[in-house]
C-alpha cells in the first residue's frame, strides 16, 4: 500500500507498487504528510494551508475530518500512527502569537482512530516531527523554537507512556534547525536529521531511546526527511536538493587466534542477534550448515570459539 499526498491538490493511493493510482474524495488541500497503519487500510493525512486533519479507514476509499480540538489557530506539521492504526498522535504549532509567545505549540494523541482526541503534557513549543512505536506507547517528537521567552531548546523529546510525560533527550551537537525523526517499531532505535539550508548538520541515531548517539558518514547537509525498517536495521535519508542516501547494518567478520583454538568475532549491535554463523569448506558448492555453537556476547564484540580445523573453511554470518 503506498499513500501520495499533492502539495497542490488531494491524496492517491496505490495498492499495486505504485502501477497504478486511486484518487480520493479528500477536499482540496497541502497534503504534505500521512501517516498508515501496517496493513494500508488506516490512514490520517495532514493539509497545511487550509489545516485538515482527514482520517480513513478503508484505505483512502472514504475520508473523514478529525481534527484535535484547540482553541487556537494550529498549524498541523507531524502525524505518527501505531501498527493497528488506532493510536495517533499529532503535532502542531499556533500561526499567531500568544501572550508574546510567537511559537507555541501541542501535541495531541487519539487511541481510536482519531474518532476523539487527549492534549498531551508535552512542553508547549514549536514541534516539527513526531514518530511513535508499533504499539503507540513510546513517542519521539522534534522541536524547533527561535523564541528564547519559551525556555525549550531545538531538540528531541520521547515519552514512553503515550504522551503521559515526556523527557528531554541530549544530542551530541547543537541543532540549529527544524528536526526530523524516525524510530524503529520498539521504539529504541532512532535516527534524527536536521533540515538547514543555511548551516548544513549532521544526522545522529540510537540505538537506546536516546541515552546514547552515534554521528554517521553521511555528508553534512540539509535533511528533507529520514526513515526506518521496522527493526531499525535499515535507514533513509533524503537531502534537500542532493540525493537519498541509505544505510544498513552489516557486520564484518574478523578472526583471532586463541591457541589451539580460533575466534571468530564480528561486533556487538542490537541488529546482530538475528544473524547466523555459517561454514563451509567448499566456496564453490552451496554446501553451508550453521556452526551451531554458542555465541558470546561482551557488549563489544559476539563470538564463536572453534576448536582446530583440518583444511579449510570459510564463514559468512546470515539472516534468516
């Protein structure tokens, strides 16, 4: 199931790849973000200029408005929708000032489908991006505020009780711009980009909820938009003007003697446990059986001790 929105017009959907395109009856409108549930057939979609919030709940068929009560004017920017489709939550920025504060904004969570909807405790500021785990409980959510009277920094928040509480998560760098965010399905993998054109930005990830962050080799630049498999195993990012880069875990064998026996090693990842020790004595045949023998985990490398071996052999690691 794939989901288009128009910039400058209304949504499409494709059940085939993309071969073909279904238009829909949503009104007239900026949609520029939608959000869907794993199987396609729950959808919510974002329209800045006339700010809707349209709901389906059979695959872009039918739409119906749900937007969040507010009592000011909201400018609706990020969307994230559970697995099932039946938990959303939706961030948005005020267009007018209040009390002084130019940005000030709310995120919003709905457990039914965006039928009814809660006001969550999150830092009233100007959010920009919110992604959420499979099951809806953990939510991380980008802000960007340039007004120094709100007290909130640009950065990252995550709550991991739908939007009960939140808590502010530290970056390596200073983020001087708009923040866009992914996760994983458990909600502990996380990629952050930054989208400024004047002062290009590196992308960080964690594979801890935030607790710690890696900077990556991707170039320095302005960030449209990133996204995550479902493990976390599998990144996108694309830059604003430039190309879409790609990453994906991809562990490297290495070997050590441990007389009279022979380590073979490969590094410690979150993403690493699926993968399976494989050998073979013939790299011409497809003769490979697993080593079945016990991996050992230090927290910086995995391990398999072999005991000596007559002729040779040769290791892969493989995922099911």
């Amino acid at each position: 199931m794939l989901v288009e929105g128009d910039a400058c017009g209304g949504i499409n959907t494709s059940t085939n790849s993309g071969a073909s395109w279904m238009t829909n009856n949503v009104p007239f409108g900026t949609w520029y973000v939608v959000a869907s549930s794993a199987d396609g057939n729950k959808l919510a979609a974002l329209s800045w200029w006339n700010n809707l919030l349209y709901t389906s709940t059979n695959a872009g068929a039918n739409w119906t408005s749900n937007n969040p009560p507010s009592t000011n004017a909201l400018n609706w920017c990020a969307i994230a929708s559970s697995a099932d489709g039946s938990k959303l939550a939706v961030a948005g920025t005020t267009t007018t000032n209040i009390t002084g504060y130019p940005h000030f904004g709310w995120i919003y969570t709905s457990t039914d489908s965006g039928a009814t909807w809660q006001i969550t405790s999150a830092p009233k500021t100007n959010w920009c991006s919110i992604a959420c785990s499979a099951d809806g409980r953990k939510l991380v959510a980008a802000a960007y505020d340039d007004n120094p009277y709100n007290g909130i920094n640009n950065g990252v928040f995550i709550s991991t009780n739908s939007g009960g509480t939140w808590t502010a998560i530290s970056l390596p760098g200073t983020l001087m711009s708009y923040i866009r965010v992914a996760c994983s399905t458990n909600g502990n993998n996380l990629i952050v980009a930054p989208v400024n054109s004047s002062r290009p930005e590196r992308i960080y990830t964690s594979t801890n909820s935030g607790a710690t962050w890696l900077t990556n080799n991707v170039p320095t630049a302005s960030w449209s938009s990133v996204a995550s498999s479902a493990d976390g195993s599998k990144l996108v990012a694309a830059m604003n003007n430039g190309p879409i880069y790609t990453w994906q875990y991809k562990p490297t064998l290495c070997f050590s003697s441990s007389m009279p026996n022979m380590v073979v090693f490969w590094a410690s990842s979150p993403f690493a446990s699926g993968y399976i020790l494989q050998q073979n004595s013939d790299l011409a045949s497809t003769n490979w059986t697993a080593v079945g023998l016990t991996v050992n985990d230090d927290g910086i490398n995995m391990s398999v001790t072999i005991s000596p071996i007559i002729g040779n052999s040769y290791f892969r690691l493989v995922h099911p």
